[in-house]
C-alpha cells in the first residue's frame, strides 16, 4: 500500500524531523506530515535560529561601534543598522537550514507530506488540508510542539502587541519597545533591540530577571542590563495594554501596590508557549491530555498504543517539562530507538542544559545554589569571574563569572551557572561533568587550556576547593 508507513511523525520541528530521521536510520519506512511551507518547525523559522541571527547582528554593531578601542578607523559618521539587510541576511540562513533538512529527509527516503494531520484511530492520520489523504501508520509520533501564549487581560493584535513570531521579523526598528516577561526569549529581545538603539524596559512577575537561573546569575544580568541601559520592572505586573495608531499604552501594578503608566512604539508578549494539539483529534482518538499538552510517560509513550508524543507538546506529569529544542531532539531519538527495539533509557532531566543568548550570554545545568540547600545538601561554592583571564581581556568581554554547586561531602558537582562570554558553549563541559556523577576533585585535574575562557571552569572547580590561582 503506497500511503502505508512504518512511522507517520506530526510535526516537522526539531522533535518530529530529528525523530524521523532516527527512524529512517534504524530501517522504518518513514513519512512526516508538516503543515508549514518549510521544514524545521519554532526553531528553525521563528524561533533559535531566527533569534541567535539577531543576536549575531546586534553583537556586529556592537563591535564596529567600538571600532577605536579595536584600532580600526571608520570614516566620519554613527555607524548604524540597516534592519532590510538584516531581515534578509536572517531569512538567507533560516531557508539554508531548513533546506538542508529537506535534503536529510530524501537522503534517508522519508516522504514529507505537506498538510495538516488528525488522528483518526487505530493506526490512521487524516491529511485534512493540503495533500489531503488517510495514511496508515504502525506507530505515530505526535510532535506538534507549541506557540506564544498571550495572558488573560491584553490582548495581542500583533501589530502594537506582538509575539516573538513579529518580533523576528520587524523592517523597521521600534524606538522603544516594552517586554513582558524575562525569560529566555524576553530577555534576548531585550538585548537585540537595546543594542540597535531602541529604549527597552522589560516587566517582570517575579522578584528578579530570568527566575529559573541561580539568583547570583540574575542579579548579575540586572547589573549589566543596567550598564547598558535596559530598565528592568521585576515583582510587577501588567494589568492593562491599549494598542494606538502609532504606539501602545501599558499599565503595570509595582510591588508596593501603585500604579505605573508606561508606553512604547511595541509591547512584546513573552510569557511562554502553550502546546498546540488544536484540531489533532487527540482526544477523540482517546489520547489523554492534561492541562492541554499530551500525557506521556517516560518513554513517551501516550495512552494510546502505538502513539508516541514528544517535544514542547508534552507532560510528563512530573513538574513543568522544559520546551527547548535539544530537549525534543534527545525525546525523538529515545523514542526511535524504543520503536527499533533497541535498549533505551529514559532522559535525565537534571542534566539539560539551559542557555540563554542574551548579552551577557548565560548557560546552566543541574541545581542552582537554593535548589541544592533546600534538597538539604551541605553545599560547597566556588565562583571565578571571567574578567581576570587573558582571553576575555584579549576580547574585550570581561563580565559575568562560573558558578559551581558542590556537594561537600561526597564533592559531587551539583550544577554550574555561568553567565558571561561563550558561557552558551563552555556549559557543555558542565553538562558532561554531571552526566558522569564528576567531582570538584576530578574538574580541576582537567587541564584547560591556556589562553581559553574554558579556564573559569577549571577555576571555579578550584574556586570550591578554596584554592583558586588566579583570584
Ligand atoms: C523566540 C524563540 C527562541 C527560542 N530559542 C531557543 C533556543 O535558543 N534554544 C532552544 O533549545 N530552544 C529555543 N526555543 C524553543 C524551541 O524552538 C522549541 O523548544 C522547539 O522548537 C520544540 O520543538 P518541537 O518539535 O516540539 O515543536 P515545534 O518546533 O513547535 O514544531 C512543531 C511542528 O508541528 C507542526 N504541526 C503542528 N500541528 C500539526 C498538524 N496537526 N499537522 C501537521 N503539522 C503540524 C507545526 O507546523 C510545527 O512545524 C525558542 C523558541 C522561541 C519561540
């Protein structure tokens, strides 16, 4: 039978398509059903690569605005951004990534379909728009992932009140712009937009920025946002946005109870992501849904036979699920080993990595500082600051520092906070330490090389022994 697979995938995002190919590699005869033009999903058209572009752009400017202090001479004028070429330039690298996935999909003989798919039961997907067609399937992997959440109360018009969707792709910069929200996504508008000259402000629930990285890192983002300009309102809260005809007034409560009235050319609502499952079918084919992402457990299986779900659609029921790419990748892989029989086990989530590529760039993994005390470890802390190395001096990025958690009795590595340059990169020594249960003892035996910025790992490790050389 030609529409007759051994895996149909729902989704071509970094869940589904890497999934997919994991499939094809171990034998099956694959197809996915990916209702966007393109392949690649949040991250590769709206949300990592679109972002980390920017942020590369921003980094550019901020560069060749210093020129003088890198000895460059750069005739008479403000250099300034030309935001046509750098939509262009953006675009350019997303259509190159998600052609290349494309290409990995006919390399390994998986069939994009291009439409909307519903599950009809017992091993059939519906093609209800586009390539309209019923597909057989003995396993379907729902990787449906999700989109911007709005909050009850502002309503966004995507034109005055926006998404991280508009937000990528603005032609012409907002002279000042209001970010609700400051976790990954809102704090890294906050330092595209503020380095291309727009007056940000970012209001924030909760008492400090970025809430799920140790407190020492949010507080060390507070003071550099300050250096740079970025007013940051924490502890408050938006309770009202009127969208005009050339901007938008918000009113937002601070934390003694009074009113603040602000406004900006934009507000940005980045509140997080909801699971999209709309028009999926999922609960008439009896799959269980809870609090509207799919119930899995921890090997992703549904409560469906044969349906698997993965990525920013899912809950595991055991606390909130982080929807991040790698994550969803590493999920499509463990399921399609589980579906070739192979001996897989289930993903620690202790030992994701958390970056975040704003300016300072941020990277964690395992427990903060407050987490480790109140898991009643006897915790021991050693912190290097990046600014006494010879290689961030050499390039000019001398803020932030390596955190390490430790366990003082066994000298176990809890978790690693940086937040400081290339901290998106050298987090995955980090990553590798708790993977391998490492001690302190074992991280300053490592040899960093020299001049590297890896070397404020190797002396925050020292750092936690009391025994830094550098400090
Ligand atoms: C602005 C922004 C920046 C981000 N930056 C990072 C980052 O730097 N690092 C990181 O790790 N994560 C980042 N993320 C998160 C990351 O993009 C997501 O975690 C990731 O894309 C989730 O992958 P997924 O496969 O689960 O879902 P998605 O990528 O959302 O893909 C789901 C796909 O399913 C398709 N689909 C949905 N329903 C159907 C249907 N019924 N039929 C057919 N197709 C369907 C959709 O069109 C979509 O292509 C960012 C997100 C945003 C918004």
């Amino acid at each position: 039978m030609p529409n007759a697979y051994d895996v149909v995938v729902i989704g071509a995002g970094t869940g589904g398509y890497v999934a997919a190919i994991r499939c094809a590699q171990l034998g099956k005869k694959v197809a996915v059903v990916e209702k966007q033009r393109a392949l690649g999903g949040t991250c590769l058209i709206w949300g990592c690569i679109p972002t980390k572009a920017l942020l590369e752009h921003a980094h550019a400017l901020k560069v060749i605005r210093d020129a003088r202090e890198w000895g460059v001479t750069i005739p008479a004028g403000t250099p300034a951004i030309d935001m046509g070429q750098v939509q262009t330039r953006k675009d350019r690298i997303v259509t190159a990534l998600t052609k290349g996935i494309e290409f990995l999909f006919k390399k390994n003989k998986i069939d994009w379909i291009k439409g909307t798919a519903r599950l009809a039961g017992k091993g059939r997907i519906e093609v209800v728009e586009g390539e309209k067609q019923t597909l057989d399937a003995k396993e379907i992997i729902v990787a449906t992932g999700s989109a911007a959440r709005g909050v009850s109360g502002i309503e966004i018009d995507h034109k005055r009140i926006i998404t991280s969707d508009e937000a990528i792709s603005l032609r012409e910069l907002p002279t000042s712009l209001i970010i609700m929200g400051s976790g990954a996504v809102g704090v890294e508008f906050a330092s595209i937009y503020r380095r291309v000259g727009a007056e940000v402000t970012i209001v924030e629930l909760l008492p400090r920025l970025v809430p799920i990285e140790d407190d020492a890192v949010s507080a060390e983002l507070e003071k550099s946002f300050k250096k740079q300009g970025i007013k940051a309102l924490t502890g408050t809260r938006v309770t009202k946005a009127v969208p005009g005809a050339s901007g938008v007034d918000v009113e937002a409560q601070t934390p003694d109870g009074k009113m603040q009235q602000l406004s900006a050319d934009l507000l940005l609502v980045a509140t997080g992501r909801a699971p999209v499952t709309a028009g999926l079918g999922a609960e008439e084919a009896g799959v269980k849904i809870e609090n509207g992402y799919v119930k899995v457990d921890e090997m992703y299986r549904t409560s469906v036979p044969n349906v698997s779900a993965i990525g920013d659609v899912i809950t595991l029921g055991t606390g909130s699920h982080p929807q991040l790419a790698h994550v969803s990748s590493a999920e499509g892989i463990v399921v399609a080993e589980r579906l070739a029989g192979q001996d897989v086990r289930p993903i620690n989530y202790d030992h994701v990595p958390s970056c975040t590529y704003c300016d300072p760039e941020i990277g964690s993994v395992g427990l903060t500082e407050a987490e480790a005390r109140a898991k009643g470890y006897d915790v021991r802390i050693g912190t290097f600051p990046f600014g006494v190395l010879g290689r961030a001096k050499m390039a000019g990025e001398s803020e932030g520092f390596v955190k390490i958690v430790a366990d003082k009795k066994y000298d176990e590595v809890l978790g690693v906070h940086m937040i400081g340059p290339r901290s998106t990169e050298l987090v995955a020594e980090a990553v590798l330490a708790l993977r391998l249960e490492c001690t302190v003892e074992e991280l300053i035996r490592t040899i960093h090389a020299h001049p590297t910025f890896s070397e404020a790992v190797g002396e925050a490790a020292h750092a936690t022994h009391g025994a830094a050389i550098h400090l």
